[in-house]
C-alpha cells in the first residue's frame, strides 16, 4: 500500500462528506516550480476551464518526488514561468 501525499491528502479533504454542500470536487490540478528542484504548488481547480485556482498547495520536495506527486494526482506542469 502506498503512502498517500499532501496534494491528495487536501483533494480528499475538499471532497469530504463531513463539508455538506461546502465539499468541493477538484478537477484539475496544475504544477508549478517556485524555487528549482526545491519548492513545488500544486494548484487545485474546482473546474476544468477555470483559470483562477480554487486552492494551492506548496511543498519543499524534489523533483523526482514532484513528479511522483504529479503521477498520483494527474497533474501538467504549468508552462508559465514567474519572474
């Protein structure tokens, strides 16, 4: 059994019955690189074509564990880069 990561940890938590009609259903996740092989968010969209996230989650990982996170949770990597 795999341990689950905090990226699926709040998608599950937004998706709780214990929320009611505040339950949310993400649809969408995207990835961003903050700080290079450091610090990752993971932007949470409630709808596919939303452009504003519903929520961000920021970790300190590293690539290989961004790219498993990626793979647990279906997310693309944001192309748009933030100077």
């Amino acid at each position: 059994m795999r341990a689950i990561n905090p990226v699926e940890t709040r998608i599950l938590e937004l998706a709780s019955f214990d929320l009611g009609q505040e339950k949310k259903i993400i649809r969408k996740v995207r990835r961003r690189e903050v700080i290079p092989n450091r610090r990752y968010s993971w932007l949470l969209f409630e709808k596919e074509n939303d452009s504003e996230p519903f929520e961000t989650v920021v970790l300190d990982v590293s690539l290989r564990e961004a790219i498993e996170i990626d793979e647990s949770v279906g997310a693309e990597l944001d192309a748009y880069l933030w100077y």
